[in-house]
C-alpha cells in the first residue's frame, strides 16, 4: 500500500481541519473541559454535513461506502484538535456486526449515516484479543449485569451490547449510566448497569469477525494517536516562543526535537499502514504508537517550561489523551504479545 494521501482524502482532511478550527480551537476546548465536553452541535455537524458518522457504513445502508484510510483522516484530525467526541465509536458502530440474515441490516442501520443522534458506545479499555462485552446476561430479552469504562456512554441514545454471541440494542434510558473520574475529562467514560433492561436483539455476532475489527479499530485509535504530538498542531507552534529561543541557542534541545520527530514520523507510517485492515499493522501501530504518543507529549510539556505545567495551557490535554489512549483498545503489552503470535515468535519475557 501508499503511505501517501490521495486528493480526495486531502479535501477530506480540509473539510475536517477548516471545520474544528472554526468550532474547536484549544480555548473551547478548555473552556468544556469541566462542564460538558461534547458539543453535541459540532458532532451534528460533522455527521451530517461532512458525513463522518456514515463513512464505514455500506451504500447500501445509506453510508459513504468509504475505506479505514479516510476514517483515519479524520481520526487524525480529531487527535490534531483534542476533540472530545467519540467519533470513532460511531465510526465502529457502522460497521455491519450481525450475521447476514440475521439482524446485520437492522444493526448497520442503527449506527450508519442517517441518523446523528444516536451514537452507540463500546469499552474504552478493551483488547480486540478478548470478546467485549463486560459481565452481562440476557434472560427473555432483557440485560442484566454491568460493563465499565464505556465511552460517550453519557450522551448515546442506544447502547449495542454483545451478550454470548448476540448483539442486542438498549436504550440508554434502560440503563444507568453512572460517569466515572477519568485522568482525560474531554473523555467522559461511564459505568454502565442493566438491571432487567428491555433490549432488542439485533441478530447473531461473529465472534472472530468482531475481534477483526476491533483489531481495525486498534488500527483507527493508532492513526488518531498519531496526531497527538504538541509540536504538530500550529497553534501551539505560535504559543512555542520559549522553545523557539532555546533552540537558536542550545544544540542539544535542537537534538532532542531532532529525536522526537524521528519518532513523530515512524508514528505517522505506522499508523498509515494500519489502514490495510491486518492483524499485523494494528499491532505495531499500537505498541508502538501508545508509547510514542506519550513520550512526545511528556517532551512538550517539559520543553515549555513552566507554561506546560499550568492549566490554562492546552499541553496537558494532549498528555492526558496519550496517557488515557495508551490503554484503550488494548494495552501496548497485549499488542506486543499479539504481534509475537502472529509473527511466530516467542512473546515478550
């Protein structure tokens, strides 16, 4: 495959960067950081107007028909602008779980592009490795159980939730949404309880093709990652005078900025080359992205000095979001072990 973008998914990009620009600059950002991190107008916006909730989702359903490669583009102008939506559990969410002949159709329906105000939500911590689902049970068609660290669970209108090999939807008024501290508050993750819940069943899952994708979504949360590098983001290259002055005057910083974006770009291909949907690229994108991510961000907020300690500065954001995402969908020790496996070696000691 091309690491290199093609025309459409640049004009994609434009539209996405343009758009957060205008409506997510680093001050809304904080500014919500406390209250309500979700401006739930924006997302309206990007899922109607630029189309990004039914990227995923098949013509046939409605959606754009489009590849990981475009959903990545996005993804990675989420990260640029420390978005707080959970644009890619809706982006999960089109994809058609259900067994054909079964509820597949109704399920694909449910998270495509006709409809943005109804995202689904899934585990923030989850491995792709493992089935999902939390410890729930499904008796006469209602839930009963509790599944944790579930993002945008908070402002979703329908739950999909995977119990023994089938996908049932919740309404989110059936359940208990309880928001739990999180190191990232422009990620409010929930506990989630169902206590004889009404559920409707979607249709049977394909366990092996679920964990597919979630191995793709690993892929996607490592393109995202990408993009969670301080330095990358021109409004903080203008707010970056202290680290430009040192620069002009001490070579080793120079060499440390040199290191970071080595590692920078080795994040970027990486996380390009997870696009291609294999087990393979999603592993390395995410051992090795996670680390980095954090890494880099830890680098800016000390290269700023004392201006990246404080609140009011948006450096902390990104080093929260890296620290948060380092586990989420998979810890980079469980995809080092998977990619072991998958290379047929012996895993890490």
């Amino acid at each position: 495959m091309t690491l290199l973008y093609t025309d459409v998914e640049d004009e994609l990009r434009a539209a996405v960067r343009d758009l957060l620009a205008d409506r997510c600059p680093p001050a809304a950002v904080l500014a919500r950081v406390e209250g309500a991190p979700y401006d739930l107008g924006l997302w309206k916006t990007l899922a109607r107007d630029i189309g990004v909730a039914g990227l995923l989702v098949p013509e046939e359903y409605g959606g754009a028909g489009a590849s990981a490669r475009e959903a990545a583009v996005v993804l990675e102008e989420l990260g640029r602008a420390r978005d707080a939506r959970p644009v890619l559990h809706q982006l999960g969410s089109g994809h058609p779980r259900a067994a054909p002949g079964g509820g597949g159709r109704a399920a694909a329906r449910r998270g495509g592009g006709r409809s943005h105000r109804s995202p689904s939500s899934c585990p923030c911590s989850a491995s792709p490795y493992r089935e999902a689902g939390g410890q729930v049970s499904a008796t006469d068609g209602r839930l009963t159980g509790v599944v944790g660290a579930v993002a945008g669970a908070d402002v979703a209108d329908v739950l999909l939730v995977p119990v023994k090999g089938t996908l049932h939807a919740v309404p989110a008024a059936e359940a208990t949404v309880e928001v739990a501290p999180s190191l990232d508050l422009t990620r409010p993750i929930a506990t989630v309880t169902f206590a004889g819940s009404v559920a409707e069943p979607l249709g049977a899952v394909d366990v092996a093709e679920t964990l597919r994708f979630g191995a793709r979504a690993a892929g996607l949360r490592a393109a995202r990652r990408g993009r969670v590098v301080p330095g990358d983001d021109a409004r903080l290259r203008e707010g970056a005078l202290p680290v430009r002055q040192a620069c002009r005057s001490f070579q080793a910083i120079k060499h440390r900025l040199a290191d970071l974006w080595l590692d920078v770009v080795r994040a970027r291909a990486a996380a390009r080359g997870a696009t291609d949907g294999a087990a393979m690229s999603a592993a390395v994108a995410q051992a090795w992205n996670a680390g980095v991510a954090v890494h880099v961000a830890e680098e800016a907020v000390q290269l700023h000095g004392g201006i990246g300690m404080t609140w009011e500065h948006p450096l902390h954001l990104f080093l929260k979001r890296a620290k948060s995402a380092e586990i989420a969908l998979g810890t980079p020790g469980e995809h080092r072990e998977a990619l072991a496996a998958l290379a047929d070696l012996p895993g890490p000691a």
